[in-house]
C-alpha cells in the first residue's frame, strides 16, 4: 500500500477516536452538564485545520484521479467529493453554535446537539463509503506513478495533533488524549 494510503487509513482511525470523544461531549451536553467547550472547540478546530485542508483535498486529489483511469463506481466517488464541502460548512455551522453558546447566546440545545449529532453521523458514515468502496477501488485502479504524481500535488503539513504534536494550540485535546492514553 502506498504511503499515501497508509497515511489516510491512519487519519481514520484517529478521526474515530475523536469523534467518539465528541459523541460523549454531546452525551454531557445533553444531560445538562456544561461540557468543556475549550475541548469541545479545538477538536473542530482540529477537524478544521487537518482534515478539512490537508485529508479531505488529498482524498478529492485520488478520487479525481482513480475517476480519469476509468475506476468503476463514479457515482461514490462524486457523492464523497461533495460530502467534503458539506462536512466542511457542517463543523463551522456547529462551531459558530457553540461559539455562540460560550458567549451566552441563546440557543436551544437541542438543535445545537442535533448539529453534533448530524456532525458524527456524516462523518462515520462518509469514512465507512471511503474505507469500504472508494479506496479500495483506488488502490486497484492506480499505480506507481499515479499515486507519486498525487502525493507531489497533496496538501503537506504535518498533523498537528497525532503527528509533530502542538500542545499549545490544541492544549485541552492534547491533555485529554494524553490522559486517556495514560489510563
């Protein structure tokens, strides 16, 4: 497998690590507590910063390719293209709610867990289409030279969490990752 892919299944996982971390913020949020809005609006930011500009455009640079090699299934395909844009406005619109919630806006908190909610449903379901059909047929229908003529066009930046770490920026998901990789 290439390393671009290795890359790719990778931020998978950790993608699902942290969207399980958002699922029990908004299993607090829900129950009334008042959840660690620094944890809660780093993570989108993190989701923002890595998987918004640097994952999914990679992603969209190997679809856009397996499609020009004729890869079968292009209705996939497009669907996870214009998923990216979506899963991009869905984590500003939810961040701007919590924004607003922090500054003692009044917002209904149901709606604004629905739009987490929305958030991680989307985002599993988009990773299950990718892992399941979309790179596979990639990984078959690609070679060599494809796969080296993406990696040179690929947005590069390291992952600013999981890879050179940067425990200012991200300082309350760092620690809460740390301590649970403690336990």
């Amino acid at each position: 497998m290439h390393p671009l892919m290795q890359r790719l299944a990778q931020d998978h996982v950790r993608l699902v690590r942290l969207l399980d971390l958002l699922s029990a913020l908004l299993d607090r949020f829900r129950d009334g507590q008042e959840p660690d809005y620094d944890l809660f609006c780093e993570l989108l930011e993190y989701m923002d910063t890595y998987a918004d500009t640097i994952h999914h455009p990679t992603e969209d640079l190997i679809f856009r390719r397996a499609l020009d090699q004729g890869a079968e299934n292009r209705d996939v395909f497009e669907v996870l293209m214009r998923q990216h844009s979506v899963v991009v406005q869905m984590n500003k619109r939810f961040r701007r709610s919590l924004d607003g919630i922090a500054h003692e806006e009044v917002l209904r908190r149901d709606e604004v867990e629905g739009q987490g909610r929305e958030l991680v449903t989307t985002l599993h379901a988009h990773m299950t289409l990718e892992d399941a059909q979309a790179f596979p047929i990639a990984r078959a229908r690609l070679d060599t030279a494809d796969w080296d003529a993406i990696e040179a066009l690929a947005p590069r930046a390291d992952d600013p969490l999981f890879g050179t770490p940067d425990p200012q920026r991200f300082r309350a998901l760092f620690r809460h990752l740390s301590e649970q990789a403690q336990d």
